[in-house]
C-alpha cells in the first residue's frame, strides 16, 4: 500500500513522462575499443551509498538521463572453473562496467571491521557453527548444508539489488560474475545428490517465489560451456586443496549440475534476455566475446508489447524508472525481509532455544558486532553524538 501511494504522489507531482520509447536505453552495448576511447561522463552519478533516494529526490533527480548504452547487466555462468571471473573482469574493463565477483561466504561471515565470525566456532553450539564453500566440498552431508545453501542465495540477491540500484544511480553497467537466477542450480544438484532434504529444499523456493519476481531480469547472460571432463582437469590447474580432495565434485554431480543449467536455468532465462553460450573448454578471447555483444540489438523485440525479451526494463515513462531505483537504491531492507519466513518443521534449519541464546550472546558480543557499523566505539568510531544514521544497506544480515 505505501509503495501504491508513493507511485501515485509522484505521478500527481511529476510532469507526463514522454512515451516508453523516448525514455528506453540505448539498443547497442559499445566498448572502449569501438568507440576509440573512454566514455565522456555526462551526468554526475549518485552517491546511493550514502545518500538516500526517494520521491521528494526524484523530483529533482531524473533517472533516465544517466542511463547509455552501456547501462546494462550481464551475467556471467558456467560451472565451476570455467573462468568466469577472468572473462567478467576484462568484459567490465572493456566495457566500462562495474565488476562484481562471485558472492562468498566471506561477505556473511567476515563483519565491517574485518573480523572474522567464524573464530567464534569453538564457542558456539554445533548448530550455529560457520558453514561454508570448504566444508561443504570436505562434508556435504553435513546437517548446515541446507542453511549453507539459502545464505549463499541471499547474498547472490543482496548482490544482485546493488547491481540493480547501480545502474540506476549512476548510469554505470554492472557485470555479474553468477548471479541469483541461477543459484537454484546449486540446490538441485545437493538436493538429488541427497545433501539436501526434500522439505528444506520447499523451504529454499518458497524463499525463491518471494524473492525473484521483485528484481530485473539481466540483459544478457554468457554461458561458458565446459564439459564435465573438462571441469575436472581445470579443478585439478587450479589446484585448490578442497577441491581437489572434495568428496562432493563427482562426474555424476557435475553432469547434474550441468543438466539443471542448460535444461532449466539457460531455457528460462533465454525468454527474457539474451543469450550467448561458449565452449570454453580451452578458454576463449574476450575481444570475440565483446564483438558479438556489441551486435545485439536490445530493443529488437519493442515493438511487441507482448514479448517477454527485455520487458522487465522497458518502463513506460520517467516515473517508473525513479520508482525502480528508489525500490533497489533505498528500500533493500524490505526487499531483504522477505526472507524471514519462519519454518518449524524443517529440523535442518531450526535451533533449539538453548542454542539461539547462546548464539545471539557469543554474536553480538565479538568485536565491531555490539552496535550497527560506524558505531562501535571500541573498534575506535568516533563522533557518535553526532551522527544521524548508518549504512543502511548491508545490515541485513
């Protein structure tokens, strides 16, 4: 009901927006190379980190005018080892987007001041221990793995609404390495390899339906294609102890991992954005890889009002885009508070009593975790009297 009255006070107080094609991003993505040179910035972009956005901002602070043609979103995929980081750090470079790596479970676990949560295992219950990447790999059966797995989709979501606010704030690209569509692939696979229960795996989507429809689909999605084998000898190049030794990266559960993205995840996405897939099983030249995104006409499918492709970015008029970014730029905590659906029979992702007491008590008690960031006093913050709010957008966790 507030968004309904916000969207209303702001179309009564805003001039009529002119029509959707008038306020549309460009059609084609341009790199440095093509264009002979970087980008001149036109537009200052918004410090949405710091500031708040809202409607009465809105008024004075147009959206669309920042956007370009490189005002997009892409998402790099593949399976695990495929190189996708190297590819979404030189597509970002060439491109002049905003690279964002992988999420970890170092964003959950390692607090603003740099401390690390997990040194707080020895005093903790078994149930309220760190779980992540390593011990999964060394100990998939374990009874955290459900609660491993929602985490690591929150953070992919969290990650994916700041991508969201910035390109709306700054006008900036952003390209993704993984992303929150795609993280269901990671469930199923635990789940029928039976590392994941059936009801958990109800509670894992039912998080999902609650989640994903209030984000933008990406732009485009690049697929590299490594065939099993070839995952397992890059696994092997990169020689990290995990996973080498994982008990977890089988030929059946890469081969199940790989079914669940190109019979699911890459089917569905193709509806909505474009779609680039690669065998990359000897790497590949970012330089062909940016040649064919620079040949995709975005607004190819506009004129159909009833095409799915880029229909989560064509906004109507002005007003619409300011309501997006004040949603994705301001208002991520409630986008994140769609995830507190409680669930009381589900026993892989329940506490007892006794033990959530001692979690909260040991939690908020380790350094830099008593107060909100920028207010802890023993972690040396200062001005405390004076300061009027924090930095609202990562403390959802």
């Amino acid at each position: 009901m507030t968004a309904v009255l916000r969207l209303g006070f702001m179309r009564l107080c805003q001039r009529p927006a002119t029509t959707a094609g008038a306020v549309n991003q460009q059609r084609f993505i341009s790199g440095k190379t093509m264009r002979g040179g970087p980008r001149v910035i036109t537009h200052k972009p918004f410090p949405y980190k710091e500031k708040n956005y809202n409607v009465f901002t809105s008024m004075i602070d147009k959206t669309t005018p920042r956007l370009n043609d490189n005002s997009k979103l892409i998402c790099v995929e593949g399976p695990i080892a495929a190189g996708k980081s190297k590819l979404a750090k030189e597509l970002a470079a060439e491109l002049e987007m905003l690279y964002v790596p992988e999420a970890n479970m170092d964003m959950y676990y390692i607090n603003p001041y740099g401390y690390d949560m997990r040194l707080l295992d020895p005093k903790m219950p078994e149930s309220c221990r760190s779980f992540d990447v390593p011990k999964f790999c060394k100990d998939p059966n374990h009874f955290l793995a459900a609660s491993f797995q929602i985490k690591m989709y929150m953070l992919r979501y969290s990650q994916y609404v700041d991508a969201l606010a910035h390109i709306l704030s700054t006008g900036q690209g952003v390209v993704l390495d993984r992303c929150c569509y795609s993280d269901f692939v990671f469930m199923e696979t635990m789940h029928k390899h039976g590392y994941i229960s059936k009801e958990a795996r109800s509670v894992y989507h039912e998080l999902r339906q609650n989640t994903i429809y209030e984000v933008l689909r990406p732009h485009l999605v690049i697929y590299l294609d490594v065939p099993v084998q070839g995952v397992k000898d890059k696994i092997k190049a990169r020689n990290i102890e995990y996973e080498v030794n994982s008990k977890v990266f089988t030929d059946d559960y890469l081969r199940s991992m790989e079914n669940f993205y190109k019979q699911h995840f890459l089917k569905d996405i193709s509806i909505h954005a474009e779609l680039l897939i690669y065998d990359w099983t000897a790497g590949g030249e970012t330089e062909v890889v940016v040649e064919d995104i620079e040949r995709i006409d975005f607004d190819a499918f506009e004129e159909d009002p009833m095409e799915k492709k880029m229909k989560d970015w064509r906004f109507p008029n002005e007003v619409e885009w300011c309501e997006a970014r004040i949603k994705y730029a301001s208002q991520k905590s409630d986008l994140m508070n769609y995830f507190n659906i409680p669930c009381f029979d589900v026993p892989e992702l329940l506490r007892d009593a006794d033990s959530s007491k001692i979690y909260r008590d040991v939690w908020y008690n380790a350094p830099g975790m008593k107060y909100r960031p920028g207010y802890n006093e023993d972690m040396g913050d200062t001005g405390l009297l004076t300061k009027t709010k924090s930095p609202y957008r990562d403390n959802f966790l």
